[in-house]
C-alpha cells in the first residue's frame, strides 16, 4: 500500500468540547482541517497496529466527502479491519454498540447532533473508546495538544471504498467491511425488551405510535424495528429518511423542533404514544396526547420500573444524571436503596460509572437516557422501554407519568437557552456569579433564601480526575435550583443555558403548568443576573 505524508499547518481551534469537536462545515473544509484532527486522534493511540476501528455517521452534509478521507488515513495508520456503516450510516448508539460486541480499538462517529447541516450549517467529528463510549476528557486534552503541533498526516493512496453495498472488500491486507447499520443494533434491542408483547400491543389495534425521525439517522432504525419487527402500521416513523440537510429542519427532538409530531400529538386523533429522536440517534422526546414528557421525568420513570423489563432482571446497581438534570431520579433511588450520582454534563462523565458497574441507567435533561448496554446515550432504546412499559401497564403515557408523580412528587422543571450570544458578555455573566457567590448566599428573595451558590465540580469516584467549572448551582431553602452554564457544543458564539426546578409533593398541584409554579424562580434569575440586559435580548431562544 502507498501512503503518502503531507505537509499541513497546525490549527490551534481543534478542542473537543462537550461531545467531540463541531464547527461549521466551511470550517472542516479548510485544507487539511478534518485530516489534521483525525491524524491527532490516531497519534493519541499507540496500539493501531492490526486493530479494528468502527467507522459511520449521521449522513449529513460532508459525511460521504469525510468518510473516504479516514478510510484512506484509517490505512495508513495500520488498522487491519475497519466496520463501516452502508453508505457511510451509523448511529451514535449503534457505533457504541458495535465496539462493544466486536471489541473493537474504538470507532468514529461523524455527526455534529442535534445541530443542523447542510453546506452552510455543522459538522462534527467524535472518537469513541475501547468501552464503546465518548473519550474522556484526558483523551480528548491529549488529541487537542498534539493537534496544536501537527504539522504533516498520512494517507494511503486508496480509490474510494464502495459503500452503498454489504460486503467485505480486501484492499493490501486491510479488511474493509460494510455493514448494515441496523442488524447488529436491533437483534441488541430484541434481547433488551419484550418484543412479543410490544406486538401484541401494537396487534391489538388499540394503540398507535407517531415516531417522528426528523430526517436523521433513526430512520432505518425505526423503520425496521416499529414498523417491520413490532407491527406499528406503515407510516408510523414518519420523516424517515436521513438527508444530508435534515429537510433543512433542526434535528432536535424538542417541543420548539419536533413542530409536526407536535402538531400531531396536539390535535385531535393523536396516537396514543409520540415519539422523536435526534441527528445522529442519541436523544428521544418522548409524548403522550397533548403531554409532554421532561427527559428527566422520563429518567425517573425508567428507573423506577426497569425491574419489570427482560433487560434488567436484576433490578438497578445505581443511577446517574448530570448535575442540571432535575432530581427526580434521585428520589427514585433513594426509595430503591442505590446510590444516584451527580455528573458534569457531558456523557462521557457516566463511562466509568458504567464500567464499574456502579450504575445501570443514567441521563441527561438534554433529551437523553440510556444504560449499560451501551456507552452512549440511545433514542430508540428510550422510546422501546416506554412502549413495553405501556404493554407491561396498559396503561397511557399519561396515567403513568401521573402516578409516579402520585408515588414519588413532582420535579416542575424548564430550560431557558439564550443561543449565540456574544461570548465575552455570556463568560462575564458567570464570573460575576462566582465573584458574588458568597454574598448570594443568605439573600431572600420573595419565599425564595438562597442556602449556596457554587461552582459545580466533580471528582469521579473511579480515577479521581477532577472536573472543574462545570456549571453555577444556587440551592435555595425549600429545595429549588437554578443552574447556569455554557453550552459546549454551540458552533457560534456562546450558548448560556439557565435550568429551573422546584419540587412540589402535593398531588392537588401536580397538573399545574410549568410556567406558572417556575416564574418566581425565572425572576429571580434575571434580578440576579440581568442577563437579558447584559446579552441583549429580551426572551431566550428556545424554552424546553
Ligand atoms: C451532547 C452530550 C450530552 C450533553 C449535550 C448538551 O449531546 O453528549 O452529554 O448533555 O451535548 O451539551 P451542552 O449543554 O454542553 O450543549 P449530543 O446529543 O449533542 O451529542
């Protein structure tokens, strides 16, 4: 095989952030831009030689440009076998679940989310570990630094893989393999649920499901597994084909992005479960007729009733959500006797909670649950469990949620995103909470005492690493919180995210509107931090 060395620049702009590196596509298109951040992945690891590395993304804009290039550069670096999606194709939980099953070295992930694409719109690029789950933060420091030096690449001179059929192609003693996407990942899920009972649901003719793809990646997923091996009726997953744009739509499976299954969940005739999941397939947003599930809701509820599910026999070891995650799950846990654990946002901080077997399931309030069988967040995975759990009940999303409500109170909670806002004003915001946080302490405002407000860090029980900075939490005396912090996947200028909760055990208030019980906490942010003034703007951009 010839491989070729080519002189570049360093480019001082490659940290990963939240999940992987995203930028706009015109700024992958730079010369040597993408290869330059690839050739960094692959001198962080020093055991290439005759490994296997997953490769696939979420088929947006510059997947099939970038996909060739680190076949060629996967090549040159030494691996011997290489598993590639069918046109480029994978889902984030799929890639994670392929590693897994094939132990693989590790895999790439092409997709920049919930972010939108086309030429004009992200792209991103993400390395997974041998455990199938996001490098931690002392891999992706590590590819950041040698990036900041790098000034050559290699590249085996290769023609372009045919990726649109299955099959193995043996190019000089490298493996190259396309799969199916979908195989590996369904026979998991068939293993995890109770499909049969799904069926007999769905064969009832009582029940009806909407799964809204948001022309991403789930497509297939949901194609094969709803309609074809489950028997929801044809046109159940609807936007169900990946395009390069997302239908120039958001792919973000929230109340402001999933607008037509919202619209559909709000009229009459709904079906009885909604559903939606994200770019590259990670999140879910999950809907009953006219109610909206909070994915931290939705975390309690399947810890809550994992137990009854052929998956998880044993019951749970523990739980984990990310600190601006409400606490929902946290009183679930504690009736269930297991330790909850409060992490960075950031799906990599549950690697080592999983790996230990500290923890069965975990999540996020930016749409995303998931458990040990696999490493990443998984949308599908989510919507399965409610649909067997629906089976297992029968009983509606709605009488659900409101008797775990009954058993457990009630976490009213909403995010406030103020998206690209200028950085300097977003970055002085949070500083002068810190510099202020001692005074804060002890301040009434209205029936609201602020107990503390800190600056959130954590210490992972398993290495001891230490993260810093990850978020301003001000605790008040009756249990609310207000979190603030920025984004770490916006691609411009910054993102602040506030986060609202206030738990209320009373049933007679549990069908109250979120809005209304949150205000007095909304308020009280802005008095504190006259962040609307200081941004210039007067509402956020999106509320979830
Ligand atoms: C990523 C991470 C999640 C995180 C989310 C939002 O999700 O995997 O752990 O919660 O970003 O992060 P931020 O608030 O920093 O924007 P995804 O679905 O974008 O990969």
């Amino acid at each position: 095989m010839h491989i070729k060395t080519i002189t570049s620049q360093p480019y001082s702009d490659q940290k990963p952030g939240t999940s992987g590196l995203r930028k706009k596509v015109r700024v992958f298109q730079q010369p040597h831009y993408l290869e330059n951040f690839v050739q960094s992945i692959f001198n962080c690891l020093d055991d290439i030689e005759g490994q296997t590395l997953v490769l696939g993304g979420d088929g947006r804009y510059y997947n099939k440009t970038a996909i060739q290039i680190i076949i060629k550069m996967a090549a040159a670096a030494g691996f011997k076998r290489l598993l590639v999606g069918q046109n480029g194709l994978l889902s984030t939980p799929a890639v994670s679940i392929l590693i897994r099953k094939y132990q693989t070295l590790g895999g790439i992930i092409l997709s920049a989310s919930h972010n939108p694409g086309g030429p004009d719109d992200d792209f991103g690029i993400k390395y997974n570990t041998r455990n199938g789950g996001p490098a931690p933060e002392t891999i992706t420091d590590h590819i950041y630094d040698i990036s900041c030096s790098l000034t050559e690449y290699k590249i085996a001179e290769l023609p372009d893989t045919d990726l649109e059929r299955c099959g193995i192609t043996c190019v000089e003693g490298l493996e190259i393999e396309v799969i199916d996407p979908v195989t590996d990942y369904a026979e998991l899920m068939e293993h995890l649920f109770d499909f049969n009972s799904i069926k007999s649901l769905f064969g009832s003719g009582h029940f009806s499901i909407c799964f809204d793809a948001m022309h991403a990646i789930t497509g297939p997923y949901a194609i094969e597994i709803l309609e074809h091996r489950l028997g929801a009726i044809a046109g159940s997953v609807i936007n169900a084909s990946p395009l390069e744009d997302f239908g120039g739509h958001h792919p973000d499976p929230n109340l402001a992005h999933a607008t037509e299954l919202v619209t559909k969940m709000n009229g009459c005739k709904a079906p009885d479960l909604g559903a939606a999941s994200d770019g590259d397939g990670d999140r879910n947003m999950v809907l009953g007729p006219n109610f909206f599930i909070t994915p931290s809701d939705s975390l309690a509820v399947i810890a809550a009733n994992a137990h009854l599910l052929p998956g998880y026999p044993n019951g749970l070891s523990g739980v984990a959500r990310s600190m601006p995650t409400s606490m929902a799950v946290d009183r679930v846990a504690e009736r269930l006797g297991i330790v909850s654990y409060e992490t960075p946002t950031g799906w990599k901080f549950f690697g080592n909670l999983l790996d230990t077997g500290r923890i069965t399931i975990c999540g996020e309030e930016s749409f995303g649950t998931g458990s040990d069988h696999t490493r990443e967040k998984d949308g599908l995975w989510a919507v399965l469990f409610w649909l067997n759990l629906i089976a297992i009940k029968q009983k509606s999303v709605e009488t659900i949620m409101l008797e775990h409500w009954q058993q457990y109170g009630r976490n009213f909670y909403c995010r406030y995103d103020y998206e690209g806002v200028d950085k300097t004003a977003a970055e002085s915001i949070m500083q002068d909470l810190r510099k202020n946080s001692a005074e804060l302490a002890g301040t009434r405002y209205g029936n609201y005492l602020i107990m503390t407000c800190d600056d959130f860090r954590y210490t992972d029980p398993v290495d001891n690493s230490v993260s810093e900075h990850q978020g301003i939490r001000i605790l008040f005396d009756n249990g609310a919180r207000i979190v603030l912090r920025l984004s770490g996947t916006g691609t411009v200028g910054a993102t602040l995210r506030l986060y609202f909760e206030q738990y209320e055990y009373d049933p007679q208030k549990h069908k109250l509107d979120t809005p209304e019980i949150l205000q007095p906490l909304i308020e009280i942010a802005r008095e504190i931090t006259q962040l609307e003034k200081k941004l210039g703007r007067d509402q956020p951009s999106v509320i979830t």
